[in-house]
C-alpha cells in the first residue's frame, strides 16, 4: 500500500514542490478565469446598456405617437447584434409595443413576455443562458415606456471555455517543467541527506566508525553532517576506552584465572596432604585401639573399654569428615560435561542400594518413572544420594516410612523434590542446612557430619540452579532444586 511517509526523500521533495507549483497555478488560473467572466458580464451589461439606450432614444417618437410599425424598424437595427436573440418595446403600462426576434432563433427559450411587470426602472439577470436587460425610455424628463432585451451569453461560454482550455493547457506544460526543476533543485537538497544515510548504514553494517560524512553546505544538513561527524568521534573515543578497558578487564582475568588455577592445585596438593598424612595417623589410632581391646581387654574394665571404644569412634568420625570434605572440594573443581540425565533412574538406583545396605527397613520408594533433565551425571548422582540417603536417615526411627521423588511445574519451569515423612525440622532454623558442618539434629540422634546438604547445594549452583527445603517437626521434609 502507498504510505507518503515511507517514500525516499527525493521523490518526497519532488511532489512536494509538484503540488505546491500546480496548485499555485490551479489557483492562479481559476483566479483569472472568474475574474474575466465577472468583468465580461459587466462590460456585456454596460454594452447592452447603452444600446438600449440608443434604441429608446430613437423609439420615443414612435411611443408618443403610437407608431408601433416605425418601433419595430427601429427594434431592427438590432439585428447587427448576433448576441440579441430577443428585444420589445412596452408603454408605460407595459403592454408590448412593438418585438423583435433573431432569426433561426429559439422561439421557445427566447419568448418575451406579453406584459412587463418591471417598468419604469432599470434592471437586468443572468438566467438560462442569457442576460435579460429592461431600461425605461425617458422623452424631455418623463417616463414614455420601456424597452426589455435579450441576449445570449453563448460568446461569453465559448470565451469563458477557451480561457479554460487554456489555463489547462499551461498546466500540462508547467508541471512537467515544473517536475523537471523540483528534480535538479531537489538533488541539491536530497543528495547530501541521502549521503549521509549511506555513510550512517555503513557505519552500522561494518561497525566503523572512523568513518566520515562529508558537509557540502552550511545550512541546517550541513549542521545536521556536523553534528553526526561530532557524534560519531565520541562513539570511537568511547569505543577505544571501552576495547582498552575491555583488553585490561582479559589481561586481569588471564591473571587471576592463574592465580586460581595456583591456588586450586595448591589447594588439591593440601587436600591430597591431609588425606594421606591425616588418615594414616587415625588409622593407626583405630588400629591400636582396636588391637588394645581384642588383646588386653581382660585388663582393663569397663569404664577404660568405654575409653577405647570413644577413641575408635572419635578416630572413624575424624575420618568421615575428611572423607566428607575432599568430597566437598571435588564438587567444586573439574570441568562439567552437561548431558540429557533421567534422575528417576538415578534415584531408583540409589533406592537399590539403600534396600541392600539395610534389608531390615519398611521404607517405600515412590519414585517418578520419567525425570529428565540437563546437566553433568556425576554431579547429579551426587545430588540424588545426598538427598535420598539423608531421607532415609531421618526416617530411621519410623516403623514404616515412605521417600518420594518427584518434578513440579512453576512459572513454566520443573522444580525437582524429594520428599519423607521422616523427623523433619524447624523452620526458623531453615538458613542453616545448606552450611558446612552445620546440623539440626545431634549426632547421638541422627548420625552425618552436615556436609551433605552443603554439598548438595554447591552442586545446584554449579547447574545455575537453586535449592531450598520445607518442612515441619515431625511432619517430615520436602527438598526443591532447580537446574
């Protein structure tokens, strides 16, 4: 569809100036035309006019003396007149006189009237095509008749349609010539508009901007050129401080990316320190102990075998916890390798492995058949066992218990759970799970270091997840995660 606003500039000057020069024409030519036909009606009055007078003046004499026969010789001399189809002479009462009549004219449209109503003073209107004139026919001061006159306006159509033709005859010649010269001045106006468009699509396309648009001119576009030129130097300017800022910003992240690639080799040679030389003492520790009790335990009674067996278990947990913090270490280090991942076979993996460690507990797994989701399998198994192992713990002192895994929809995105009715928690208390070492339960009550969920939680965010938990006091316990 045609739209003005989505022409190109130029042809926008171009009709512009088209229909402001052909409209000034239009209006100058309808101007003349009516201003012709007006002053040519007046002169055909003042014209007919003055033939009427002449007309009465010479049928007076004929009106004093009721010579009807010399009025309408006189009445004849009007047929010098192409223009008078129709003339009469009335006495003052105004009783038709004397009448005259163009030959081959229209007897029909140029009847006179048998009685005229308007006498003794003058008149005329333009009707029908022709201009009707009455004049009263003065003799020494006083009023002896009138005579009415027809004429055609047919000269003043024919003059009034040429003049017409004309005006649009000068039309089709300006508004060629008048496009003609819209189109030179316009490119004056248009081409440096037009160039600078250009340089702006290429600055955009190729994303230089040491590029230039040149001014030709000192009026408002060459202001405009000005302007742009000026804009586009600040951009390169901004463009260089951000590219060196940019540049520097990669050099520090090159730096630290060092430093943590250092810190975490150093931090994995610890890890491996502590698991080697921290273990072998414990486990001499366990060792002895152990050793201690099977060969010396009639020695010793039963307050120093309590002794011993809180050594051998001070011994085990220090080593859960150092197994449980090189776990922690390992969540956070090594590079994820993210893949489709069904967590419903994860989870009903896991739930085979805790019915075989326990055979003993009445737990029922309700476990989704389908949980697909995104991400790196280890990590994810991790996940799953942390938080299936820590249901089963906290329904240990159920007689019968119940684990569910499961997917929600919120906001159109799933929401993973697993959830037990086991002791549950407080919720005030609920900001403490997701920390090292950090538990709601004794150990006597329910053994763990606290690393799990913490664990759990590093994992979470690794995906671009979150992890949180609902509960209440033995009501059970319900963790969400999304990845």
């Amino acid at each position: 569809m045609f739209s003005f606003r989505d022409l190109p500039i130029k042809y926008k000057l171009t009709l512009l100036s088209v229909l402001a020069s052909s409209s000034a024409l239009i209006l100058a030519c309808a101007s003349f035309v009516m201003y012709d036909m007006q002053t040519f009606r007046a002169e055909m009055v003042q014209q007919l006019s003055t033939q009427a007078k002449i007309i009465g003046y010479n049928s007076a004499a004929a009106l004093l003396f009721h010579d009807s026969k010399s009025a309408n010789e006189t009445l004849t001399a009007l047929s010098t007149e192409p223009d008078i189809v129709a003339a009469g002479i009335y006495s003052p009462a105004g009783k038709s006189f004397a009448t005259y009549r163009l030959q081959n004219g229209d007897e029909t449209a140029t009847a006179l009237p048998a009685v005229l109503q308007a006498i003794n003073k003058s008149d005329h209107r333009f009707a029908d095509g022709y201009l009707e004139l009455s004049q009263p026919i003065i003799y020494q001061g006083e009023n002896v008749g009138t005579i009415h006159i027809m004429a055609s306006l047919a000269v003043m159509k024919t003059r009034q349609l040429r003049y017409i033709g004309i005006a649009a005859v000068v039309l089709l010649i300006s508004i060629p010539a008048s496009m003609l010269i819209s189109q030179r001045l316009q490119q004056r106006i248009s081409r440096p508009i037009s160039a600078l468009a250009d340089t702006a699509n290429a600055i955009s396309r190729d994303k230089d901007y040491s590029v230039r648009a040149t001014a030709s001119s000192r009026d408002e576009v060459g202001h405009l050129v000005s302007t742009f030129n000026d804009m586009l130097a600040r951009i390169q300017e901004q463009n260089a401080a951000l590219q060196k800022a940019h540049d520097e910003a990669e050099q520090h992240v090159i730096e630290r990316t060092a430093q943590l690639e250092a810190a975490n080799q150093e931090l994995e040679s610890f890890s491996y320190s502590v698991s080697h030389d921290l273990r072998a003492p414990l486990r001499g520790i366990d060792g002895f102990s152990q050793a201690l009790l099977e060969d010396y335990g009639d020695h010793l009674d039963a307050q120093g075998k309590s002794y011993l067996q809180r050594v051998r278990a001070a011994s085990q947990r220090m080593a859960e916890l150092i197994d449980d913090m090189l776990s922690l270490s390992r969540v956070s280090r090594g590079e994820m390798k993210r893949e489709p991942v069904n967590l419903g076979l994860l989870a009903r993996r896991i739930a085979t492995e805790l019915h075989n460690a326990d055979g003993q507990r009445q737990v029922e797994f309700i476990i989704a058949p389908e949980l697909p989701a995104s991400g790196d399998a280890r990590l994810l198994r991790v996940v799953m066992e942390n938080l299936l192992r820590n249901a089963w713990k906290f329904t240990g002192k159920n007689s019968t218990a119940k684990i569910e895994v499961g997917v929600d929809r919120r906001n159109g995105q799933p929401v993973y759970f697993v959830r037990d009715d086991g002791a549950g928690f407080d919720m005030a208390y609920a900001e403490k799970l997701f920390g090292a070492f950090q538990r709601l339960h004794s150990s006597a009550e329910f053994q763990g270091t606290g690393i799990g969920l913490a664990t759990v939680q590093r994992v979470i965010r690794r995906h671009g997840g979150r992890v949180w938990a609902e509960s209440k006091v033995g009501q059970g316990a319900t963790f969400y995660f999304t990845l």
